[in-house]
C-alpha cells in the first residue's frame, strides 16, 4: 500500500506532519508513504527513510491562496503532484493538512468523482455523548456551501455507507440537520429532501434533528450542506475548549479549596477532553471520489497525523471507495426501478 502525503500542507508543516509519518510507520509497516514537498525541510525532521519515498517539489498551496486557481496554476505543488500520483495509480490515496478548498479541487479535478456522484461530500466523525454509539459520522462538513435536495440525498447514501463498513455501525440511523424536528420545517430545499430520505426504503431515516441534539446520540449520520456543517463542527469544537477553559479558569480562582477539588477532578477533566476530541478519529473523508481523499485539521500534531493516516491505511485496506461506486450505482438504480414501477403501481 501506498499512501501520498502532502507535507508541506498544514500550519505545522513539514514538522508536525513527517514526525507524524514516522509514527504512524511504525503501527503501519505494510504502508509505504511518498512525500511530497521540499526535501532539504522534510529531511531535517527524518533521519530513518524506511518505508519513506521524498518526491521533490518546489511549490507549495499556501492556506491564503484561492483554491481552484492554485490547483490549476501550481501543478508542480506538494499538493498537486500527491493527488497525481493517485489519479495515475502510483498512490492509493492522499492526505493533506493543507488548504482545504484546494484538496477539495484536487479531489474532483484530478482524481475525479465517483460515477453518478455530483457533489462529493466531506465526511467526519463527532462523538456521541449519549446514546448507543460512542460517536456519529457528519457531512458535508465543508466541501459544498450550498446543495440541492438531491446532494443531501446523495449524502446519505454516502454516509450510510460510511458509517456501516467504517465505523461498523448496523442499520445507522439517519437524520436531516434542520431548525427543528417536525416535518415541515427548514426552506424549500431542506422539505424536499425530507422527503427524497423519508420515500427512500433502503435507508433508516429517523426524521429531522436540530444541532443541540448532535451529541446527544439523536443519529448515526447527519445530512447538511457543506456551509451549516462546516460552521456547526467548528462551533462545536469551540464550545468545548471554551467549557474546558471556562472550568480551569473558575478551578484556578476559587481558592484553595477549589484547588484540591480540581486536583481531584483532574483525571476526570482529562477523559472529558479525550472524548470530545473528534481528531482521535482521523481526519475528515472527502466521500464520492475515486480514491480516498483525507484531510487532516490544519493545527494537527504529528499524533494526530499519525491517527489520520491510520484511517487512511483501514480506508484503502477495506476497498472502501471501490465499494462504496458499487453500492451507490447499484442504489440509484433501485431509485431509478421504483420510480419506473410508481404508476404501474397506481394503476
């Protein structure tokens, strides 16, 4: 197996992101990783090449530059290049901790989408608080800002998928991320693709669900549009360093009593922050292109690197894209016959 890593990309590059091949090579000795970015950089953080490839390059994809533009106009990027090697079978797949919009154009436009697929989905892994799973798949979470009825749809289908072969989670329940649960709610596009999931009898829809139940374990997979889910993950991990700060700060100035209290809750506080931690997951999957496509958060260490890359290894190694083109040809054409049998039906 072979895993092409950008690794100029991220706030950390290259640093955190070879410190994090390194490991994630030791859990992985099937795996080999070609880098992609400046050598003279990434050597000063490797001295041990085992089951490491450095492609040279000389252009990188900045977080500031306009992604379309810099994946048409830097083809000799870090970035680029890895993709590449994926699209001409030299690679199985690609991760980066670099400039979102720009993997996303990468993903479409050089590896190109699953046939039937019109949007891709970008798909990650929150925790569940309560409920019969530990965590919960979500998408888009970025990679589209507006979608159709028919995207949300397409979603699902992705997601249910996901969420059953990848996270082993039997029949998921899937739910529609609205402004409340009844029926009717949400605009137009949002009451239209309630009822593309409700007719659907190959999925176990669960009706709508509003964001403060998310981690509550209402569902195992949550439709958005790529601009609700992006703003709802980022709020959601803000909200917990705030809490997590928020209590310190009240541990810090309440005294000494407060003090050996927080002292005494300390191993408490540290499995909370360890179950809100989605990072621990891996990165975020880019669903519906022709090889797996897996984005790390951009402030990522070199341990969250190495989880990232991880599920990327257990994403290849269950032919999970592969997979996933035949389950969702073989869906729409089930979508395609029912509909073909409607009026036969009625008549």
């Amino acid at each position: 197996m072979k895993i092409a890593v950008d690794a100029m990309g991220g706030d950390n590059a290259p640093e955190q992101i070879v410190k994090g091949v390194a490991a994630a090579r030791e859990a992985l000795p099937d795996v080999e990783f070609i880098l992609y970015g400046k050598k003279d950089e990434i050597t000063k953080y490797m001295d041990d090449f085992r089951n490491v490839q450095i492609v040279h390059t000389d252009e990188v994809i900045t977080m500031e530059d306009e992604p379309v533009r810099a994946v048409r106009r830097k083809k000799q990027s870090s970035m680029v290049l890895a993709a590449q090697a994926v699209k001409e079978g030299n690679a199985d797949a690609i991760f980066s901790a670099g400039n979102t919009g720009a993997l996303l154009a990468a993903g479409l436009f050089v590896i190109g989408r699953i046939k039937g697929v019109d949007r891709p989905g970008m798909t990650t892994t929150l925790p569940s608080l309560q409920g019969p799973h530990d965590n919960f798949t979500m998408l888009d979470v970025g990679a589209n800002a507006e979608s159709k009825a028919k995207n949300l749809h397409d979603f699902a289908i992705l997601g249910n998928f996901y969420s059953a072969n990848v996270m082993h989670i039997t029949n998921p329940r899937i739910a529609l991320l609205n402004n409340g649960t009844e029926y009717d709610k949400g605009d137009r596009v949002h009451k239209e693709a309630y009822q593309l999931l409700n007719d659907d009898s190959s999925l176990n829809f669960v009706g709508n669900v509003e964001s403060r139940e998310l981690l509550n374990g209402a569902a195992d997979v949550v439709v958005t549009d790529g601009f609700t889910g992006n703003a709802v993950l980022k709020n959601t991990e803000g909200t917990a360093l705030s809490m997590l700060k928020l209590v310190k700060n009240t541990i810090l100035n309440s005294g000494v009593k407060g003090k050996m209290g927080g002292l005494l809750l300390k191993s408490a506080f540290s499995q909370i922050k360890d179950q809100m931690d989605y990072s621990k997951h891996g990165g975020a999957v880019l669903l519906g292109v022709k090889a797996p496509v897996v984005k790390a958060h951009g402030s990522s260490n070199a341990n969250q690197v190495k989880n990232a890359l991880i599920q990327v290894h257990e994403i290849v190694d269950s032919k999970l894209v592969k997979n996933l083109a035949e389950y969702f040809d073989m869906h729409v054409k089930c979508i395609q016959q029912d509909e073909v049998d409607k009026p036969r039906k009625n008549n």
